[in-house]
C-alpha cells in the first residue's frame, strides 16, 4: 500500500495550478501572429527583430518566446549574437493561420469567450447555470442568441468548428460504414466542416446542413463553394421547425448543449421523420461509465455548465435516449481522438 510519501505533491499541484498560465501564454503568442511571422521568415528571428516586426516590448516579447520554448511550441538556437527562435513542427501545423489543420481560430474562440465564462466557474457550480449574464452582460434564455451574440462572434466560433472537424471529423464519420445512408441531413452543421469530410468518404452521398437562417447564410458565403452541389442548405430551428425526411441524420457536437428534455424531443422529431431502415449519428466525447475520465470529456462537461444548458453523458446515457426515441440496434464506437460516435437506427 503506497503512502502520501510516494507522491509528489509539489509537482503535481504546479502543474495543475499553472495550466491557466500555459492556455494563456499559446493565446497570446498565436493572437501576436507569432507563429505565422515565423513561419513566413526565411530563418530563425531573434526576440529584437520578433518585437519590432510584431509592435511589442523587446522585454515582452522575449520572456513570451521562452515560455514557448519550454511548452515545446518554439525551438531556439543559440548564436554569437544572441538567441534566435523558429517554429516546432507542432506549431507549423497547427498555430499558424495558413496551415489546413490549423486551430488558430479554435484557440481564439477560447480566449475571448470560453476563458471569460470559465473566470465564473465557482457560480456556474453554485447556480447550476451558464454564465453569459456575468461574462458579457446578456441574457441566456436563448443560449444561442448568446453563443452568436454577433455576427463577428458567430463567425469566430464557425471558424473554430470547422478546425476541430479538420483533425476528428474523418475519424467519426468513418466509425461505421454510412455508404448505405444517400441522403444526410447534418442538424445544427453550421460551416460544413463535417458535411465535407462525409461526401469526401461517401461521395455517393448529398448532405444538407440544417441550421439557423445567419448561420446558413455565412456558411453559403464563407465556406462551402457554390460549385460543391452535393451540400445543400435548409434554414430553420430544429425544435420548432419540421425536420424533411432523410437517410441518417447528423448530431455532431449537439446533443450535449441541452438538458435531457430537449434532448428527447429532438431524437423523438427525428425518429418520426426518419426513413424506414434510416438512423441517426451521435458525435459527441463520451464519458466512461465508471465516471474515471476521460479528463478531455470531464473538462467539456464544464465548458457546457458555464457556456450551455447540457452536459458530457456516458454511452449507456445515450442509449438511453436513443432508445425512449424509439431507435435500435445501438452502436458505440471510441475513435481514441476527441470526439466518438454513436449510431442508432430506426
């Protein structure tokens, strides 16, 4: 039997008590541009020249530039005239602005929005509630009236969105084989991240993507090429609107923003519409049953408190959903990347 001696406390609580700090220090750098300056030079910078091209504190700068040397985001090299800096090939790929994979805009979502809810954690706990009335000063009745709060806010969190799908959507839509499903619709698809990822692994497919009327009109002018005719667009809310008939229908990242009641309404719409033989694809990260983790899956069930109305639920939760909707033949599928998927068939 170990005793309290075995652990090392000091190290442990540092390293919890810092994650704050290294959230920060990545924000800060990819909202400086300091990735993308580095990615365009021809060579390692120095801080002088970092601080002089980006307008900030050589002071500043060069203490920033450390720290992401020590999250491993940066490498340095050490010359006669000082230390230069370049980019890790971890933040290449995914902290500069131009990469396909980047999470530039997914981490910005973070900074100025998750991070400012997650400041009132304490009364999310207390209340039980999302906290946009403390963060920004607005109602939360209608949770994505406050989520799309502008239409610069709106397109910041569609940017993040598609990044996510860019490194976990082919990983879901390809938990099962949907190659019999031709005719999907993606509720709540917002930019059509995920809607690419399914007619690029199942081109004999057509996705439309089911969202709010400003929703469906920056995707169609932002994101999804006119000239792509197997996504198409049907504006409305899937709560008070009809839902068409379809072969499967997509809930990625959906289901966990609302309360069990809502949660069911919803599947129930949807097992009405749904084709004979047809089904419905949860996307979502799955809690383990035994309440042991995933750490990733316990720390979004957080983010829902202080940003929604749901919560993370276990596979065992969601079949029990699915199956008071009235669909069977549940299937669970752990991709061992962020998101997993669920597939229930009428």
């Amino acid at each position: 039997m170990s005793s309290t001696q075995d652990l090392d406390y000091p190290q442990i609580l540092f390293q919890y008590n810092n994650g704050f700090l290294v959230s920060k220090i990545m924000f800060t750098a990819c909202e400086l541009g300091v990735f993308d300056l580095l990615l365009e030079s021809e060579g390692p910078l120095s801080s002088d020249a970092i601080a002089e091209r980006l307008g900030t504190s050589a002071s500043g700068i060069e203490r920033l530039l450390d720290a992401c040397v020590g999250l491993k985001l940066l490498g340095v090299e050490m010359k006669s005239e000082g230390a230069f800096y370049r980019n890790t090939e971890l933040s290449n790929l995914y902290l500069t602005k131009s990469s396909p994979k980047s999470q530039y805009h997914n981490l910005m979502y973070y900074s100025k929005t998750i991070y400012l809810c997650w400041h009132y954690l304490t009364d999310a706990v207390r209340d039980g509630k999302n906290q946009y009335e403390r963060a920004f000063g607005i109602s939360s009745e209608d949770i994505f009236g406050a989520l799309y709060r502008s239409e610069e806010e709106m397109i910041k969190f569609m940017y993040g969105l598609n990044a996510i799908w860019s490194i976990c959507g082919r990983d879901v839509i390809a938990a099962f084989d949907l190659s019999a499903f031709t005719v999907i619709y993606d509720l709540g698809g917002c930019a059509g991240g995920l809607a690419q990822e399914c007619i690029s692994l199942y081109p004999n497919s057509t996705v439309t993507i089911y969202d709010l009327p400003k929703v469906v009109q920056v995707a169609k002018e932002r994101f999804v090429p006119p000239e792509e005719r197997r996504i198409t667009f049907h504006e409305g809310d899937f709560f008070k609107d009809p839902i068409p008939e379809a072969d499967l229908y997509i809930l990625a990242r959906t289901l966990h923003d609302w309360a069990e009641d809502k949660c069911m309404k919803l599947l129930a719409k949807i097992h009405k519409a749904c084709k004979p033989g047809g089904g419905v694809l949860l996307v979502e990260t799955l809690l383990n049953e035994d309440k042991t983790g995933p750490l990733e899956a316990q720390l979004f069930s957080l983010v829902m408190l202080v940003q929604t109305e749901g919560k993370e639920r276990t596979p065992s939760e969601y079949s029990k959903l699915l199956t008071a909707a009235g669909f069977r033949e549940i299937q669970v599928k752990k991709t061992g990347k962020l998101y997993d998927a669920i597939l229930g068939r009428k």
